[in-house]
C-alpha cells in the first residue's frame, strides 16, 4: 500500500514537472490594445534610458565630484520638467522632447548626490541594496497594476494625494521639532505612498493611451519619478537601520 502512494504520487510530481510552460501566455495582457502594448514598449524603454543616465549623473556627483548643491540640481530638474510639459507632443518635437527627458533624468542623478554622499557615508553597499529592492518593488506593483482588471486601482488616486498632503504637513512639523521618530515615519509613509503611485500610474497611463493619448516621453517621466523617489526613500531607511544597528553594538 505504501508502494502504491509512493508511486502514485512520484507520478502526479513528474506530471507537474512534464508540463509544458507557456512563456508567451504568461506575457500576454488581454484587456489591454495591441496599439497600448506598443505604447508601453517606448515607455518602459525610455524609463530604462532615464535609468542609466541618472546613474550616469549619480557617478558624475558621487565618483568625480564635479558638481556641488543638491537643491540647485533639484531646482534645474524641476525647470527641465516644466520645459518638457511645455513643448508639445508631435512628431516634429520628439527628438527636442527626448532630449529633454535625457537632461532631466541626468540632473535627477546628480540631485541624488547628497543621498548618496550620506548612504556611503554609513555604508556604501546599501546602496546596492536598495537598488535591488527598487527594482523588486517597481516590478511587483507593475505586474500587480498590469494583470489586475482595468482601472480597479485608480480609485487609489484620492487616498494617495491624501498621504502626499499628510507627508507635506509631517515634514513642515519636522521643519520645527526635528524630530527623528516623526522622520522615519515619514520615510516609511512615502515609501508605502510612492508604492501605491507605481499601481495608479500604471493603470492611468494604460487609460490615457487607451483614449489616444500616447506621449510616451511624459508618461515616462511618471514612472521615472515613482522609481527615483522609491529609491531615495528605501535607501536613507536602510541607512538609518544600520546607523542604528551600529549604535547598539556599541
């Protein structure tokens, strides 16, 4: 008898194993267009373009240190943002606008200086770390918003400019307690918050292409800032957990 239960289920593990996996089925997301699936193909690839050039920006702060003055490059991102916005979307200006983005993802990296600067300060492998982890989020939440049914996550739009409000409200308090509880939490409030703009950017950008709007370059830039943003927070929570790690040792 217990021959019998081995062998039926050494089968029933080797049938499990034997079947066939269809990659190209698990890739396929039918409630969305082929013309939006394009669409998402130029977003995703000018996000990863944004990628290597702020890294390229983070290398040029961090490694060469050629450039000074995190808020001034934060303020020189903010004008390319606003430059990009004002350029309309056509043909002819595609070029201009990618070039654009290019100067502002750069900036973005450089503005990522001081970060940076204070993460190696405590330890420069977390900043390996929480790239990974980045990446890890950012891709969880884009499957989760792509397989999940069509807008069931832009009801999170109100809850979300809510948590920005409250984050905005916690950092003036900051501003005048300096208080080191109420920034962790405000750290891990944003981080939670920026996660659940990675599901609501997502299912916008898949709404608005649905509708014709295809301008991948600022849709892009949506994600880019979600990713940046992520980033940013998961690193100075993982420094301050080993700051304090280093504490107790002592």
């Amino acid at each position: 008898m217990e021959h019998f239960f081995w062998i039926s289920s050494s089968r029933g593990t080797m049938n499990v194993f034997d079947r066939n996996i269809d990659l190209d089925a698990l890739f396929k997301f039918s409630q969305i267009s082929h013309s939006t699936q394009v669409h998402l193909k130029k977003v995703y690839s000018s996000l990863a373009a944004c990628m290597f050039l702020a890294a390229a920006g983070a290398y040029t702060h961090v490694v060469l240190r050629l450039f000074q003055g995190g808020v001034l490059f934060a303020l020189a991102s903010l004008a390319m943002m606003v430059w990009l916005a004002a350029t309309p979307h056509d043909a002819r200006t595609e070029k201009k606008r990618l070039a654009i983005l290019a100067g502002f993802a750069f900036l973005n990296g450089v503005g990522l200086g001081p970060t940076l600067d204070f993460v190696i300060a405590v330890n420069p492998s977390i900043i390996v770390t929480a790239f990974m982890g980045t990446s890890l989020i950012f891709i969880c939440f884009t499957l989760s918003a792509l397989y999940a049914k069509r807008r069931s996550y832009l009801f999170l739009g109100g809850t979300l400019m809510s948590g920005v409000s409250i984050l905005f409200l916690m950092s003036l308090l900051n501003m005048l307690f300096g208080s080191v509880m109420l920034f962790k939490a405000h750290m891990y409030l944003g981080l939670l918050v920026m996660c659940g703009f990675v599901l609501f950017d997502t299912q916008l950008i898949i709404e608005k292409a649905e509708n014709g709007d295809k301008d991948y370059v600022w849709h892009c830039v949506d994600l880019f800032l979600d990713f940046l943003t992520i980033f940013r927070k998961l690193m100075v929570i993982l420094a301050l957990g080993d700051k304090d790690k280093k504490k107790e040792k002592k």
